[in-house]
C-alpha cells in the first residue's frame, strides 16, 4: 500500500522535474538564437532538411486531403441543392482545423522524430559532449539552428498543405463534379475572413504546434538515454507526445478563437 | 556547389509558403481583386438584390452565360446597380432583355436570370437592362401573407 503510493509520488515528482528540465531546454534554446544572426548557413542546411524534404508528403496528403473533403461535402450538400457552399466547406474546414492540425502530425512523424533521433544519437556516440570537451557550446550550434528552421518550416508547410488542399478540392468539385467554379471561388470568399481565419487559423495555430513540435522533439532527442533502445524510446515518444500537444492545444486554441460562434 | 543547391532548395521552398500565403489572402479571402474576365459590360437596377454576390453567375436559360462583377448603390434613386460581365460568345442579347434575381434551389445561392426580349438591336459594352425584377425576400413574402390573412379574416363580418 504504501509502497505504491510511494510509487505514484515518484511518477509525479518524475513527471514534474521532466516539465521543469524541458522549460529550461526551452530557455536556454530560445537564448542561443541570436547565434544565427552570425551564422544563417547552419540554418539554411537545417531549413533544407525538415522544410524542402517535408514537401513531398506535405503536398500529396494535403492534395488528397482536399478532394476527400470535396469529395464527402459534395455527397452530404447535393441532397440541400446547396453544392455552391461546397467551396466554403473545404476552405473553411482546412484553413481552421485540418490544414494545422494534420500538417503538426505530419510534420512531427516526418521531421520531428529525425530530429530525436539525430540528437540522441549525437547524445549516444558522445558527440555533444566532445563539443564541449571542446568549449563549444551545443546549444546555439546544433540545437537552436534545428529549432528555428523547424518552427519556420511548419507555418509555411501549413500554408502550402492548405493552398494544395483547396487546390485538391476545387478539382474534384468543380472539374470531376460539375459544381459552378465562380460560385466555388465567390461563396468561399465570401464566408472566409483573412484576418479572423486564415490569420488565426493558419498562422497562429501553426506557429504554436510548430513551436511545440520541435521543442518537444529537440528535448526527447537530448534527453534520451544513450543506448539505442533509449533512441527508439526517445523517437516513439516524440511522435506520441506531439500528437497528443497538438490535438489538445487545437481544441484550447480553437476554443479561444472560435468559442463564441 | 552543394551549398549553392541547398540555398537554391530552400529560397525555393519558402517562395513556396509564401505563395501558398498569398493565394489564401487573395483567391480563397475576402481580399479578392476584381475584374480579369475579358467580357463586355453590362448593367442593371434592382430595387433588391437581396443575397446577390459579385462573382455570383448570370444565366439564360440556366446557361451559365456571365458572371456579376460588381455591385454598387445608385446615390440618386437609392437602386442597387449590378454590373455583369457577359462572355463575348452571347452578343446577340437584345437591348429588350430583362433580367431577375433567382434563387437556385430553397437554400441555394442567389443568381442573376435573364430572359431574352424581342428587339433587332443587341447589348454592347455599357449597356443597361432596363427591365429587372427583384429579388424574393422571405421575410417581406411572409410578411404580405400574414397581412392577407388578418384582411381575410377580418374583412367576411363586415360583409353580411
């Protein structure tokens, strides 16, 4: 009995001093940025590997994405004659919810569990240690050049994930299905709001999942035991736990921003 | 060489989220830019526009045959103006024609219908339908029923 409860006790002081290492991982990162003022190469190579080579499967999920929701809303608004409203429908239903959501996962699946990966393994085969066994701090040369291109990467992957999927949308709707392309274009216009959708739905909640994704990703990769089972554990978890961030601050933020509607 | 690639890689990844931006601004937001048909001009007066869009179709028969580019007040008659951009396929519109604003379907998008008139002269740029019929406004149609039905029931005692 009590040995259990002793154990709970150990499970939250466990969990708390992880929250309270990842807030100071998050400290020290955000301090080594300035770094990059000096040297905007190490995050263009950074910016390469999660952003250009996340693109692929950021435009095809998105792509099809778009016509699924065509697809569906077509099917339920044909019944109300109400086809013209299926524009706003994909745009709307993209640009608030499926367009950041989906690209976080995507991007946490793609690129976040590259990133533990690598820097457990930097962990693992002492790397980090030998830089600074070489006074070189890890923090502003490995860390925060992955971090900031990471949360650059993700709004802009968001903004092209949702562009492609109105894209994918508009295809199936206007060119397989017949529904008037001037009503598609007008009607979503008309219903969506650049500041009060597409500037919260897109660029805040993108840059908050991406914030959070590559946080959470760079800090599982840094604090992973240095084995490879500690890696594959550290990667697991960072995909898990990036889902589980983003799915939960999507319904905060969405609360937020749309609660009142 | 390599470097030059990557660079190359990446300009072209973010012009590439910054152009995803700028159509969700443009194309998919309200911030949208009028007037790139290459249609001839026409326009027309309705008391009522009632839902009426820009970027909403004109028909003819339920052949898409244009679409309303913008619609604006006449400060004089208190008339809403629509103006249409006919495709320059459909010429041959007599000057007569007349135009309403329909509804497509109970729930559906309103739409600007015209009915082709008699006359030997057709619609240029510039033109003017004379001849519109408003459109339905629920509230105003129920509105004159309520008010039928208190006369009916008012009126039968007053007669015997």
């Amino acid at each position: 009995m009590m040995a259990s409860l002793a154990e709970l006790g150990r499970f939250a002081l466990d969990r708390l001093a992880r929250l309270g290492r990842a807030n100071l991982f998050l400290l020290q990162l955000l301090r080594a940025l300035s770094f990059l003022f000096r040297r905007p190469g190490l995050l263009v190579k950074q910016l390469h590997a999660v952003g250009v080579l996340s693109l692929p499967i950021i435009l095809v999920s998105g792509l099809f994405v778009g016509m699924v929701l065509g697809l569906q809303g077509y099917a339920n608004l044909v019944d109300f004659g109400a086809t013209s409203s299926l524009g706003t429908v994909v745009a709307l239903s993209l640009i608030r919810e499926l367009g950041p959501v989906l690209t976080a996962l995507l991007y946490a699946g793609r690129a976040g569990s590259a990133l533990t990966a690598e820097i457990g393994l930097m962990r693992a085969t002492e790397q980090l240690a030998s830089m600074q066994m070489m006074a070189v701090d890890p923090f502003p040369r490995v860390l925060a050049p992955r971090f900031l291109a990471g949360c650059i990467a993700v709004p802009l992957l968001t903004g092209i994930f949702t562009a492609v999927g109105i894209l994918g949308g508009y295809l199936v709707a206007v060119v397989q299905l017949g529904v008037d392309g001037g009503s598609f274009w007008a009607q979503m216009q008309a219903k969506v709001q650049l500041l009060a959708d597409v500037g919260n739905g897109v660029l805040i909640k993108s840059t908050v999942f991406g914030l959070v994704a590559n946080w959470i990703a760079l800090f599982e990769g840094y604090q992973a035991q240095p084995t490879s089972e500690g890696v594959s554990l550290a990667t697991t978890r960072t995909v898990v736990d990036t889902s589980l961030a983003v799915l939960g601050l999507d319904f905060l933020l969405t609360a937020l921003m749309f609660g009142e509607w | 060489m390599k470097q030059k690639n990557l660079e190359l890689a990446v300009g072209l990844f973010v012009a590439l989220g910054l152009a995803a931006f700028f159509m969700l601004a443009i194309k998919v937001s309200d911030l949208s830019s009028l007037g790139n048909d290459e249609g001839y001009r026409v326009t027309a007066h309705f008391e009522n526009i009632g839902g009426l869009k820009a970027r909403a179709p004109v028909t003819l028969g339920g052949v898409r045959v244009g679409r309303v580019v913008g619609i604006g007040l006449d400060p004089q008659s208190y008339e809403a103006v629509v103006t249409m951009s006919i495709d320059p396929k459909y010429d041959r519109l007599p000057t007569d024609s007349s135009a309403s604003i329909l509804t497509s379907g109970l729930l559906g998008e309103q739409y600007v219908g015209l009915e082709p008139g008699g006359m030997d002269s057709y619609l240029k740029e510039g033109g003017t339908l004379k001849l519109t019929q408003s459109a339905l406004v629920l509230e105003k149609l129920i509105g004159r029923v309520f008010t039928n039905m208190a006369s009916g029931e008012s009126a039968p005692p007053k007669t015997p």
